[in-house]
C-alpha cells in the first residue's frame, strides 16, 4: 500500500513538536519515548509527518533533552527527513515557554505550521489530513484551525504563516492567548474524533491506551 501523502504541494508545512515536559506524574518520564506496539511515540508521530512532505521538522526538548535527542539521532538513520531539536534551558518555566521557543527558532519558509504534543498516540495521518484540508477551506480572515469535539479544544492545531508573524511581534505572546484574543482569526474543526482529546499524564492512561514504557 503507498503512504499517503497530503496533496497540495503549493502548501508548504512546517510542524512544531512540543516534548520538553517533566513527566512527573509518570516517575519523571519522558512521554515522547512511551513506546505503542514497541515503536516510541516520537518514532510513529514521525512517520506520519514525514508521509506529509514538511519543510521543516522542529521538536523542542527540555527535562529529557538528552534522552530524546539521543532516540532522535537514531530516529534519522531510519526516517527520510530531516529532524532539528532545540532545547528549552528553562523547561520549568512550562509549556508556553517551550512553544515560544519553538516559533522563534524555525528557520525556513512555511505557509502554515502544526503545533503538537509529543504525548497523543491516536494522532496520525487523518486527524492531520483533516487539519489541512480544513485550512484549505478557510474563510477569508481565518487563521487557525482548531479541533473541538463536543465543546472541549483538541490537539494538534494549525496556525498560518500571517498568524505565527503576529505572536512573534508580541513579546512572550503564545498560541493560547492569541487565539484567545482573536477568535475571530479561528476556524473550528467540528468532530467527534477523540484522538484529538487523547494524551497520557498517568500510569493508568499508559495502562488503557496500551503503551509501555
């Protein structure tokens, strides 16, 4: 069966992963390396970006930079892309300090950027599919394409160019607060997909989703 791949080569994608986190809840683990039919999540969410062709692959570390870095020098011996880890000095500072790192360290030219989270192992080619094909058919005005499913925000979200430009001329500004403060530039992906919702914090979500350390 070939890989499939997004189909609008004009549209040029750059994807933000975000894997700077403690872990505490789970003995100071990094979630990134939880591992799904004996592939890290790292790993799996990485086949899936590279079927999408992006043109730039950025994951920021933190607590467990050292770890992942090491998986991800592996990772590159295996995947046809090109991943770049920077790391967050100050991954105490929380998660919004890690995004906004991130934003501020891409380097090539994009035309809409996917923010996600090490940490949801039913994210995959069609929830992404479905982000870009949303943005396609963005309104005039529309920024951002945000996953709701029933009433609660998801994960990964979609962010244009325009929009990232935006946070950035706004010191300490992240995804959160912007969208917050202009709903308007936010377009929802109404769905009833949970894999949006799903992420691991504990022992027992390890346990349920069947992951293993």
């Amino acid at each position: 069966m070939s890989r499939p791949t997004f189909d609008s080569p004009s549209l040029r994608l750059a994807v933000l992963l975000l894997a700077a986190g403690q872990g505490s809840r789970l003995g100071s683990f990094p979630k990134a390396l939880l591992k799904k039919f004996d592939q890290s999540l790292l790993k799996q969410f990485s086949l899936t970006v590279q079927a999408l062709n992006p043109v730039e692959f950025l994951i920021v570390t933190g607590f467990h930079a050292q770890a992942i870095e090491d998986h991800l020098e592996v990772l590159q011996s295996e995947l046809n892309i090109s991943i770049r880890a920077v790391r967050n000095p100050h991954p105490e500072k929380g998660q919004a300090s890690s995004i906004r790192l991130g934003l501020e360290s891409l380097t090539w030219e994009y035309d809409v950027l996917l923010v996600a989270l090490s940490d949801q192992p039913e994210i995959g080619n069609t929830e992404i599919q479905a982000l870009l094909e949303a943005f396609q058919d963005k309104e005039v005005g529309q920024e951002i394409v945000l996953p709701m499913i029933n009433g609660q925000r998801g994960n990964p979200v979609l962010f244009s160019k325009k929009s990232i430009e935006a946070i950035l001329r706004v010191p300490d500004m992240v995804c959160r607060q912007y969208m917050d403060a202009h709903p308007e530039q936010v377009k929802q992906l109404i769905t009833d997909n949970t894999a949006y919702l799903v992420d691991v914090d504990t022992e027992q979500d390890i346990q349920r989703l069947g992951l293993n350390k």
